[in-house]
C-alpha cells in the first residue's frame, strides 16, 4: 500500500478548507493559515491523523469488527460504494434512515423482507406480471436504501464518515451507542464529536478518494486474527496430521514382519526338501 504523503493530499486538493466565517474554532489545531478568506489546512496534521484512523480501523478489522461506510453527498456517494464493496465492509451511500444503528433490529427485518423479495423474484413464484413489475419497483428502493448493510447482522463495531455535517443523523446515534467514528472533518466541523478526526477537504472528489481508498485497502490488507475456537481446531489438526507418519510407520513394520515370517517359512521349506 503506497504512503499518503502530504505532496498527494495537496495535489488532490486536500488542503483547501471552507471561507473563514464558516469556520468552526475548534478547527483551530489543524488550520495551517488562511489565503483569500479561505482557511487552509495543515496538512501535515492531515497524515498524522490519518495514520492515527488507520490504526484503529486495523485494530477493529483484525478483532473481526465490521467498519461501515457512510456518505451520501454527490461526490461522496460512488466512492463510499465502490471501496466499501472493495473491501468487503457495509456501507451507506444513497440515505441515512434513522434508527440504522439506534433502532437496528427493525432495520434488520427490512433487511430480511429486502432478502426475501430478491429470492421470490428469482424464484418467480406464481407472481403475475403487475405483481412482479410492482415487487421489482419495491426492490429496487429497498436496494437503494438497504443494499450496502443487508449482510450485518449486528450493528457495526465502528464508523468511517465523509462530511460530518450531512451525516450528523449517523453521528448522533453512533456516539449514543458508543460507537466509535472516524471521519473527515473540514474546517466547518467541530473536531470533538470524533473520536478519530481526519482534517481535509470534505468537498473535493479527487481528496475523497483518496482517504477513503486509503482506508479501504488498510482493511483488505489486515488479516483477522483467529478466535481461541479456531486456534483450538488447528491444533487438532496439526495433531493429527503429526500422527499420520507414524501410523504409516507402525504399517510399514508389520508388512516387513510378515515378509520376513513368510522367508522363514520358505527356508525351512526348501531345507526338508533338501533332506
């Protein structure tokens, strides 16, 4: 995985923070200056934080945590899907829908029914073509909504956000389950609500994708560590495994015993006939 330096995050734009008046003071500790009414971002805290996130996010997928990706603005939307998907972690991309993480059993069941009515379309199950046009519609919307979470089966162990603002119905209930979140904070954030901020450009496609790659392959490139169950029945195996050669061994004496019985008895044989 190439080294996100700060020469990349500034050719993408990374640097580039919102006017002045829009800030958010407690910005301040990663606000490098301000040119033109614009704040400028120090992009060296940018790394910094950036391999701070990534740390955590590899401590969580190595214990078998799932990370959910979350964006929903324009420039957001492709990348969040496309990276999510890469590295096999759930995502929301098109609409945060409240209760996703508060009231997370009854998203599930729409998430089931969202199963179900894939199946029974596959199936083709006695549906008349009205029925079935109505049930691909249906489909379709839940897919929109649903389709990057419809695999957890319980809420996610962390939190990877673009754009704190438009996202802040996900914030809030993560940080009221104690969920831990990473995000990208622009100048216009306040950085406290995060427990891992990641200073930079919210808005620009090329600084987006960057990040979120960034973190993607950091996830795909982190083994999951191997529960005591698991260890347990790998010990089993090299077990058995370790008492094959000497099974093979105990066989091979037996056959050189009963070739050596059977020359004994061929030698007293050709004896007797001597005589």
């Amino acid at each position: 995985m190439a080294e996100l330096t700060m020469q990349k995050l500034f050719e993408a734009g990374a640097h580039f923070g919102h006017q002045t008046q829009r800030w958010n003071p407690k910005m301040a500790p990663y606000i490098f200056t301000e040119k033109n009414k614009v704040h400028i971002i120090d992009l060296s805290r940018t790394v910094e934080k950036i391999e701070e996130a990534k740390k955590f996010i590899e401590s969580i997928v190595a214990d078998g945590g799932k990370v959910l990706f979350v964006g929903t603005k324009k420039q957001a939307q492709g990348i969040i899907k496309e990276e999510a998907e890469k590295c096999f972690m759930p995502y929301v991309s098109e609409r945060w829908l409240g209760g996703m993480i508060t009231n997370f059993q009854t998203i599930a069941s729409r998430t089931k029914y969202l199963k179900d009515l894939e199946r029974k379309l596959e199936e083709n199950s006695g549906m008349t073509k009205k029925e079935k046009l109505k049930a691909e519609e249906e489909l379709k919307k839940l897919k929109a909504n649903l389709g990057g979470i419809m695999d957890i089966t319980k809420v996610p162990t962390a939190l990877y956000v673009v754009d704190v603002t438009k996202e802040m119905t996900a914030v809030k209930e993560a940080k009221k389950m104690g969920i831990p979140i990473v995000a990208i904070v622009d100048t216009n954030v306040n950085p406290g609500l995060i427990d891992y901020p990641i200073p930079a450009n919210d808005d620009a496609v090329k600084a987006i994708k960057m990040i979120t790659e960034y973190i993607a392959e950091s996830i795909m490139k982190t083994p999951v560590k191997k529960t005591e169950e698991e260890l347990k029945a790998d010990k089993n195996t090299k077990a058995k495994a370790d008492k094959i050669p000497e099974a093979e061994l105990e066989k091979a004496e037996e056959i050189e015993e009963k070739d050596l019985e059977k020359e004994k008895i061929r030698a007293k044989k050709e004896e007797k006939e001597k005589e």
